[in-house]
C-alpha cells in the first residue's frame, strides 16, 4: 500500500493534456480554451454610442440645432455641423465631428432646438471608442479559460465561430457484480439496487463530462476482460466499479493485466477506498474504484476529478481549507480517513453513518474532515484539514 499523497503524484505525473481541437462555438459550454485567441479587429470597429439620445460636440454646449438621427446598423456616417446635435441611438456609430452623447432624459426640445440639461456632463460620457472591448491583434482571452455562457457570448462578439479547446474526454463505467439490480426493477434475493453508474455519470456530468458510457460486466474473468478491451476502444479514462479486492470474485487487477494496462498502485493508506487501483495504458487511465458507494464517490473527488483537470479541463476542484472542529473524533493509526461532514461558517462537523456502504450521510455532506495517517484522536476546537466539495 502506499499514501494518499504518493498516490496523487503518481496521477499527477501519469496524466497527460488532452489534445487540443477546433469545434464549434455553440457546442462549446463548459470547456477550456487550448490556445490563447487574439482578435482580428478591433470592437467595436467604429466610435459607438452606448445609449439612447444625442450625439454632441463638447466643445459645443449650448442650445444646439437639431439635425438628422443616427440609428444602430447605419452604414454611412453623417456629417454633423458645430453646434448641432444628432439623435442617436444604442449601438449606433457618432457623426463626424461628435465626441459626447447626452441621455435622452437630460434634454429638452423645443422645436428644432435642443436644450441640455445634464451638468455631470463631461466629454465622452456614454460613448464607446474604436477597440473598447477588444483591440486588433491584442490577446482576447488566454488558454486555459473556461467557455462559461459569457464567455460564448465574449468570443461571438469579437466574430468566432470555433475556438480550440481541450477535446471532450470520453469515459467509460464498467459495473462489475453478479448482485446488482437496475433501479425501478423488482430485488430478487441477494441483489441491491445498482446506485453507483448514476451517482458517477452524474458527477462526471457535473464535471463538465458529457461524453459517458455505461457497461456491464458479470463476475468472470474473461467477460469482463471483454469488456474491458471494448472500453479501452473508445475511451480517454475507464471507471470501474467493483471487483478490486482480493475475494474470488474480484477480477479487477487480472483483466486490467490482460488488456495490456500498467498498473501504477492498488491500495491506499486510506479510509475508506483503501483497495484504489490505478493504471495507465499510453496516455489512457484507468481507475478501479471499490464497490461500496461512499468510498466510490470519495475516490472520484480525491483522484478522479484531479485526474480530469490535469488534462486540461477547467473544473471546480475540492478546494483544500482549514475549519474549526465542533465535535471529538477518533481514529485508528496507519490510514488517512476522509470523513463526511458539513462546513459552515469556518466550522466543521463530522456527520454521523460513516460506513462505506451507506450515502444517507454523504447526500449532507459538503465537505470532507481529512485526518493523516499519524492521528489518532482530534477535538472540539482543533483545527482540522477540510476538503470542500463542488456541491
């Protein structure tokens, strides 16, 4: 067995960058820029205004004459004479010869005249320059951001229509278990309900992960090698869930062998999802995770979401803190214990169930309590490592 902290290195140093690729815009939510984009002209291209009413001459204040409008989509620029004002509208490019826009609602017309009202006036108020938001051949974004609506948004307005990203990882869940039972049908005797392929796909797809495949696998060696072969046909990481101890039926560790897969770990100092196996086979990885559902998803967010940023996907991590303790907690020595608990307000307590088999707790749970291999007992009002979780 080895630590928890060597473990995360050996991910670390085993995981490499997705290649990058051009897709379109629109399917671009929730990944990360590849390559820094620049723009290719600047925006706005022309003096804008930025709201609705008059374009002016600073230089000109007074009672003004009023002549001609200027709507958003003009493609001629009028000619504005001193001491005339033109209306205007949002988006709108200014006359020749204006350098202001006053507010529809700090004017008053009479007649063919403009009176103004505005004494916070100053020059330039409600006009956007030439390269405003962004400026020819000036960086518009930087690799590695994350392709929020906004962000979509910002890169359309500058003129895109695909941008590089990261690709899309695919992933593939193995299930492993002769007793497991698809949720809404009926339990024979010895099945439970097969929990863990929804509770990872949804993960994943909160990790931004939209490309998922679920498989199944019995408890024999050469089906679930099959399997397994499969997976490794069409996926950038493979989950599997289940058959990663030692008992006869566990035939996790063989068939990754068989499929040709190196073995980097199996088994951490760790409480729970101490039997984590994890290999590589050129830049794929391959994680065998324990088939109790707590130690499933506590194994995702310690090693496989990390896994999944560093190749270059911009995720909301476990954030690492530090949180006063409320209650006392003991423990064995010689593993690092992951406890579910719930943070608030710079204080953290342990949840009570915290059995690797059971997700009652871990469905309140917004943090973990990470006590090291060396501890043995914390108490109230110690200050314990926190792990946060992306809730």
């Amino acid at each position: 067995m080895i630590s928890v902290e060597a473990a995360k290195a050996i991910i670390k140093d085993c995981t490499i960058k997705a290649p990058i690729v051009k897709i379109s815009l629109v399917e671009a939510l929730g990944l990360t820029l590849g390559e820094p984009v620049y723009a290719a002209i600047d925006i706005p291209a022309f003096t804008q205004s930025s709201m609705d009413g008059y374009a002016l001459k600073f230089s000109d204040l007074r009672e003004l004459e009023l002549a001609g409008e200027m709507q958003a989509g003009a493609t001629a620029i009028q000619k504005m004479e001193p001491y005339q004002a033109t209306r205007i509208f949002t988006g709108a490019p200014l006359p020749e010869g204006a350098d202001t826009v006053i507010m529809q609602e700090k004017v008053k017309r009479e007649g063919g005249q403009l009176l103004l009202l505005d004494d916070q006036l100053r020059m330039g108020t409600n006009v956007r320059p030439i390269g405003a938001e962004a400026k020819k051949g000036e960086l518009a974004m930087d690799a590695g951001t994350y392709l929020s609506p906004a962000a979509i948004g910002f890169l359309a307005g500058i003129g895109l229509t695909e941008v590089p990203v990261y690709q899309p990882l695919q992933v593939t869940i193995i299930l492993t278990g002769n007793e497991l039972q698809d949720p809404g049908k009926p339990l024979a005797f010895g099945q439970v309900y097969e929990a863990n392929s929804v509770m990872l796909k949804a993960a994943l797809q909160q990790a931004q992960v939209k490309q998922v495949k679920v498989l199944k696998a019995v408890d024999k060696l050469d089906e679930l090698i099959s399997v397994l072969q499969t997976s490794l046909l069409i996926s950038d990481m493979v989950l599997l869930t289940g058959g990663v101890s030692v008992g006869d039926y566990d035939f996790v560790v063989a068939a990754t062998a068989a499929c040709g897969i190196t073995q980097q770990f199996h088994k951490i100092r760790q409480k729970p999802g101490k039997p984590l196996f994890f290999g590589t086979k050129g830049r794929q990885l391959v994680f065998g995770l324990p088939g109790n559902p707590s130690s499933v998803l506590t194994c995702f967010y310690e090693y496989v979401l990390p896994a999944l940023a560093a190749t270059g996907q911009q995720l909301q991590e476990v954030k690492q803190i530090t949180a006063t303790l409320t209650n006392n907690y003991k423990k064995t020595m010689g593993l690092t214990h992951f406890i579910k608990a719930s943070y608030q307000n710079g204080q953290v307590t342990p949840l009570p169930a915290q059995e690797s088999f059971r997700l009652h707790s871990f469905a309140q749970a917004n943090a973990f309590i990470v006590l090291k291999e060396e501890q043995t007992e914390v108490v109230a009002g110690e200050i314990v490592d926190v792990h946060l979780l992306p809730l």
